[in-house]
C-alpha cells in the first residue's frame, strides 16, 4: 500500500497560526531561551536584524 504523505499531513491556514514578535521575546535585547520540552534553545537578533536558533 503506497500512502501520499502529503495529502495526510495537516496544514493550518496561516490566519491560524500564531504569530511573535522576536524583539517581544527578548525584551528588547538581542538574546531569548526557548524551551522545548527538555531541550533549550538560544534564539539571538543578530546586527544585520536577522535570526538564528541555536541549541
């Protein structure tokens, strides 16, 4: 049996998803944690405004 992945996969309309504002998640500085279960992630606002996620 062949199974077509991507007609299975869920896609959400992107009025649905959410949306942060990077400088709301680093309080006006440049670096965040992010946390996903028990992993920790560095989110930083890099001089040329771009973004990088780091673990």
């Amino acid at each position: 049996m062949v199974v077509n992945v991507a007609r299975e996969l869920s896609v959400q309309p992107e009025d649905t998803v959410p949306v942060y504002d990077a400088t709301d998640l680093t309080k006006g500085g440049d670096l965040a944690k992010i946390k996903l279960e028990d992993q920790l992630y560095t989110l930083r606002i890099t001089r040329a405004g771009k973004l990088i996620l780091t673990k």
